[in-house]
C-alpha cells in the first residue's frame, strides 16, 4: 500500500513519510543539518512520486500500457 491510498501523494508524502526518514536518519547518523534534512525531504517525496508513476504502468490491465501493446502489435513490433 503506498502513500496515495492515504489520501494522495502530496498531502501525505511531507507529513508522514518525511519525518519518519529523518528520524531514522537521525537515530543511525546523529544530528543533521539542515541541507541534509531538505535532501531527505526531497528524496522522500521523489521516492513516491517514482513509484506512484512507473507502479501505475507496471499493472498490465492499466489503459495506457494496452493502448502502448496494442498500437506495437498493429504496427508489426512484438514486445
């Protein structure tokens, strides 16, 4: 289950996965800066955006990825 089942990637991402990673970054390494807390912020959020984007594509019964198959197999491509 990823974040966007808990109400959508941006209203989740910051509040709920961001201070879990810098609390887990803070507990293995210490005290952080505040440049390394922005990069983790950042990372978290690019995290779940990457996998909400490619996750979709991923399903086979997901539209795009037919319509994809379907113009290849038209024009003679085999994937």
């Amino acid at each position: 289950m990823g974040l966007n089942n808990l109400g959508g990637h941006p209203q989740t991402a910051r509040p709920l996965l961001a201070p879990m990673v810098e609390a887990a970054a803070e507990a293995h390494h210490g005290l952080l800066s505040s440049a390394e807390r922005e990069r983790l912020r950042a990372l978290s959020a690019a995290t779940e955006d990457v996998g909400l984007f490619f996750g979709g594509d991923i399903f086979i019964a997901f539209g795009a990825v037919l319509l994809m198959q379907g113009f290849f197999a038209h024009n003679g491509t085999a994937l």
